[in-house]
C-alpha cells in the first residue's frame, strides 16, 4: 500500500510538471512529449523509457489495488460487520480526517478517471471538442469543454483527499512518524503534497478553459 | 438527574441481541458511570428482570476489565476509563447508548461483556521476555536512556482494555501490540528477542483476525492511558528491521 502509493505520487509530481509546459506555449509541449520517447535513446528503443515507466505505474497500481482489496475484506470481517455501533452518535469518529473517508469511493473514482483519461489522451478513443494530430492541440480541444474541465475537477478533488490522508499514511507506515513533532509535520507534508498536485493538474485546465492559453 | 439508557440487550453468545431501553431516575452527578448500571441492575433484579452483564473489577482504571461504548464512543465522552467516567459527564434528560466492544476478534458472551482472550494470545507469542533474571537488579546495573525510559513506561502503562479496536474503524489491534512491542523494545531486557517479538505479534495479531491499521487515529484518542499514536510506527520501523534483516 505504502511503497506503492509512494510510487504513483513519484508519478504524478513528474506527471504535473510535464503538463505544466504547456504555459510555454506549443512548441514546447509537443517537443516534451516527443523527447518523453527519446528518453534513452540510442540505449533504449524509441518510447523505449516511457514503457519501463508504465511497466513500474502498472506494477504498482495493481499492487496497491489488491491490497486495497485485501485490507477492504480482513477490515470489513475484523470491525465486526458494517452496521457496527447501533449508536446514531459519533458517526464521524472523535478526530479523523474527512479525507480518511473518503479512501474507497475516492479510489474508485480514480480508477475510472485514469481509465477515462487514458482513452483521452494516451488512446484518443474518445475525443471531446475534437480530434487532433498534435498533443498540445489535443489537450487543448478537450479543455474548451467545460463538461470534461468538471469531471477532471471532481477526480483531482478525490486524488487529492486520497494524498491528504494517503501520504501522512504511507510515511507513518514506514517508521517516520516518531514523535507528535513528527506527525505534525507529515500531516503538514501530506497537506502540502494533496493540494500542489491538486491545484498543479488543474491549472492546466482551468486556463484552458476561461482562455489563458489557447 | 433524570437519564435514560438504551443498553444492548444479548442472552447469550449465540443468542440474537438488540438494544433496549430503560429510564434510570435520581441519578447523582457523582455516581461514576458504573455505580448508575449497579442502581439501574438493583432495580431490574427487584422487579425481577435479568440485571444487566457488564466487566468491571478494580474500577479505579487500572485494571482494563471494564469498557463499554457510550454514545458511539469506547469509554465514553472523557480519555479514561468507563469506571473513572463520572455522570457530572452527562445532563439531565440525556439518552445514553451503551454498547459492546464491536470487533469480529471480540465475540459478544453476554450484553456488554465481551471475550478479550485475543489479546492474551497476542502477548503469549512475544509479549515477555524469557531470559532468567533472577531477583531484580539494582537500579544503576543496566543503565537506560531517560528519554527511553520515558517512552517505554509510556507503553507500558498499557491497561489491555481493548478500547483502541473498539474505536478502530478497521478493528485493528494495533496500538495495544504496539504498545507492548515498544515497551520490551526500548529495555535492555527485551533486546535478545526483540525481532521474533515483533514478528511473531504482529502474526498473531493477524491470525486473530484484527484489522490492518491505516493510521486514522481514533484508538490514540480514546485510549484511557493516552498511549501516543507514534507507538504505532514504532512498531512498524521494528517490523520492516527484522523483516528485511531477520538474523542481526
Ligand atoms: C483503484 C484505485 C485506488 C484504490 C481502490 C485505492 C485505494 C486505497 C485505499 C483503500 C487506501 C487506504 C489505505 C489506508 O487507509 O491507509 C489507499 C491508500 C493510498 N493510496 Fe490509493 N487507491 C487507488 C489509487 C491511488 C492512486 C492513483 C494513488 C496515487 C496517485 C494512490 C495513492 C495512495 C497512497 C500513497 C496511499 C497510502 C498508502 C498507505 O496507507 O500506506 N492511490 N488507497
Ligand atoms: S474496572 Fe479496572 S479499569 Fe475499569
């Protein structure tokens, strides 16, 4: 769960910055996706780094998913079924975090947005405000749309409670959480990542959208 | 005051339960919580009813026999024990749930007693140390950081009471095998078998059928002897060391 998590977060920060070239204009974009390929090379064949990089992701999404639905199993049997305290009161415990619920639903969300995301723009199966040859014009197009501009916006919000919980999680499952100094600072940690790579992704599209880049 | 409680009502292990209320009149602001049930149990035993089965023994919160969930919560509104929870806690007028202990590892034997041997078995696989140590030594033969001693006493003040899975929504145990895994952990006195210890607890934990921990929080909270969250990673850093190097 940690390692994982900790691999998809590596991911997404590299995932962020690359999008954020497209406040360089055309030009820049569509070389950085070309150089994506190249990485490597002669070494590597061409996209011959990209494939090693999505071997690594897949690797860990699967992991991380099966052990999310192992935990899900043992955790649903050991707290004694779902209807546990008959007790209307203190549904929302005495101190956790609303991102700490927000885990299985939000991860669901993820799931169907990466698959969504992945036909956008990695198989241009489907194509919302219209099909283009150039990466840059593609992710453009898309986000001319305010409908697909929303749906990325829910899925980063749940990215984003998923990291705000996830990344104090992961830390303190490996052993960094030492003292209550400590936990201040990861959950200080945690905050910081959730909401730069919430805000990071969005930027693109949201600038897109209300015309800032074009 | 004027309370009324709906208790959860369950005949046997076996036996279908469901809550029930009762309406418990002059109740004083200085009863402690179970000082109410035994007035509201001389009440039902008068008028024949089966008194209402709860744990309790020392009932000065230093024995872990007693706890109970009130209101959605393990021990009630205060960090301490249901015997140390007072009714001043509470108003005129109140409706109080009382529950059982929730957790698969923790059958339901009668009302609100539940069968903790779990945790014995937790600590049978490694909460001791077996060296021979004969009569105890003077204070200054093994010498201990403060800053350790600190923390060791910390875990040690652990009371078994089971509150931390009550509280967990995964129904872990992990603060109370935590608990003792850092008390043993931090002494001279548990380092021979401090890798096994580990392991072996946390295996034993598993097979009793508690949760994973995902580090929400709520046992730390409700925890009567405020036994601090970080002995959960603890844990955890001695786990990854005597998985990753088993023999050093
Ligand atoms: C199918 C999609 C996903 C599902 C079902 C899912 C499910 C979960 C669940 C149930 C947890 C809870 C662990 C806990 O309570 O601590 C978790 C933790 C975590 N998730 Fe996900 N997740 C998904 C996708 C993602 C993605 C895309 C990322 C990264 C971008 C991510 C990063 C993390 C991290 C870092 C943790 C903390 C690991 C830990 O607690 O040790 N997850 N996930
Ligand atoms: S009865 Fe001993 S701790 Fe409450």
């Amino acid at each position: 769960m940690a390692v994982s998590g900790l691999i998809m977060i590596g991911y997404l920060l590299a995932h962020m910055y690359g999008n954020l070239k497209v406040f360089a204009g055309q030009q820049a974009f569509d070389d950085y996706a070309h150089h994506l390929r190249t990485i490597g090379e002669p070494i590597l064949p061409y996209g011959g780094a990209l494939w090693v990089i999505r071997i690594v992701l897949l690797v860990a999404i699967i992991a991380h998913i099966y052990s999310a639905v192992v935990l899900w199993r043992r955790d649903r049997h050991a707290r004694g079924g779902t209807s546990r305290y008959d007790s209307p009161k203190a549904r929302r415990g005495v101190q956790r975090s609303y991102a700490s619920f927000t885990l299985r639903w939000g991860g669901i969300v993820i799931v169907l947005f990466v698959i969504y995301h992945l036909l956008h723009l990695t198989w241009h199966v489907v194509t919302p405000g219209g099909p283009a040859s150039s990466p840059y014009q593609r992710v453009v197009n898309g986000f001319e749309v305010w409908w697909l501009v929303a749906v990325y916006t829910i899925s980063l919000l749940a990215i984003g409670l998923h990291l705000r919980h996830g990344v104090w999680s992961a830390l303190t499952t490996l052993g960094a959480h030492t003292s209550a100094a400590a936990r201040r600072r990861l959950n200080i940690l945690a905050y910081v990542v959730a909401i730069a790579i919430t805000v990071g992704f969005l930027l693109v599209p949201f600038s897109i959208l209300f015309g800032v880049v074009n | 005051m004027n309370i009324t409680v709906r208790v959860w009502r369950q005949a046997g292990p076996d036996e279908p339960g469901k809550m029930v209320s009762y309406d418990v009149p002059d109740v004083d602001e200085h009863m402690s919580f179970l000082e109410m049930l035994d007035v509201l149990n001389e009440r039902l035993t008068t008028r024949g009813e089966d008194p209402i089965a709860f744990d309790s023994d020392c009932r000065e919160g230093i024995c872990g026999t007693c706890g109970v969930v009130i209101n959605g919560v393990a021990h009630g509104p205060q960090q301490t024990t249901t015997c140390q929870l007072h009714m001043r806690s509470f108003s005129d007028g109140d409706v109080l749930d009382i529950e059982p202990w929730r957790a698969d590892p923790f059958p339901v034997l009668k009302d609100l007693v539940v069968d903790r041997s779990a945790f014995d078995r937790i600590i049978a696989s490694g909460g001791f140390i077996s060296a021979p140590t004969g009569s105890a030594p003077d204070a200054h033969a093994a010498p201990v950081a403060k800053a350790d001693a600190d923390h060791a006493f910390d875990a040690a003040t652990c009371i078994g009471c089971g509150a931390c899975v009550a509280a967990c929504p995964t129904g872990s145990a992990m603060l109370f095998t935590a608990a003792k895994v850092t008390h043993l952990g931090l002494l001279p006195q548990g380092q021979p078998e401090r890798k096994a210890r580990v392991v072996e607890m946390v295996a034993t934990h598993d097979e009793e059928g508690f949760g994973g921990c995902t580090n929400i929080g709520e046992c730390a909270a409700v925890c009567p002897k405020g036994i601090p969250l970080e002995t959960i990673s603890r844990l955890n850093r001695d786990l990854l060391g005597a998985l990753i190097r088993p023999h050093t």
